[in-house]
C-alpha cells in the first residue's frame, strides 16, 4: 500500500498546482474579442489580426494579411494572465512568454506595449499597438 502514497502525493501536488494556475489574475476588462491593425504606411509589413481572450485564461490570435481579414496568415493559441496593467501570452509551443504593459483607455480599446524587444520578431519596431473591442 505504501507505494500508491507517492502517486498520491504527486497527483495531489497537480491539482494544487493547476488549482494555483487557476487562481492566477485575469484582468476581466481584457476578456473578450478584439482587433488590431498595424497601419500600411507604417514602419512594419502590414498585419492585422482578431484576439478573443476566454475568461478560462486561454486565447486564440487570427493574423490577416489584409484589412478585411479574409488572407489568413496563421493562428496562434495558448494561455493568458493579466493584472494591474501587466500581461503576459504564452503561445502553445513556444518556449518564451511574450510580455505587454497594458493601458485600458476606455471599456472598448486597449493599448499595449511590448517589453522586450525580441531578435526573432518579425518587425523590430513593432512594440506598441491598440485593440479595439468587437461588439457582436
């Protein structure tokens, strides 16, 4: 019977650990579906993308090539936290955590600000952009 007590232990640390992940912040301003843009005459390619943020702390990004959304350029998912102004996106996959400071102008628009310049981003000088709240 004493060898089921690690299983036991180790099960138990999970579920206090998933528990503890749960309990992490989620600022209930940013649940929600969202777009961004980046301008066309911009320092950058252009892109435009659909983020839907679940209140379950997990997200979903649409990138576009076009401005009506209909060139589909890819899809990421993974998991999201967010609070007082700071938000972090952890794509599935990725081994890195991408880090914003957040400002909420106003109930439907959000602006971000990147942290840390990645090497591997596909614009240098993209670091700053706004999401616009998509009512249904």
């Amino acid at each position: 019977m004493n060898r089921y007590i690690p299983a036991f232990c180790l099960a138990f640390v999970c579920l206090i650990s998933s528990a503890a992940d749960a309990a992490e912040p989620l600022d209930q301003r940013v649940v929600g579906t969202w777009q961004g843009m980046r301008e066309e005459s911009g320092k950058c390619q252009f892109l435009a993308w659909n983020s839907n943020f679940l209140p379950d702390g997990r997200f979903e990004i649409s990138f576009f090539a076009d401005s009506e959304r209909t060139k589909s350029v890819q899809k990421e998912r993974g998991s999201w936290k967010a609070k007082d102004g700071k938000s972090e996106l952890k794509t599935d996959g990725v081994p890195t955590t991408e880090v914003y400071l957040y400002t909420v102008i106003d109930e439907d628009t959000i602006k971000y600000v990147n942290t840390v310049k990645d090497p591997s981003a596909d614009c240098q000088a993209d670091y700053e952009f706004v999401e616009h709240r998509v009512r249904s």
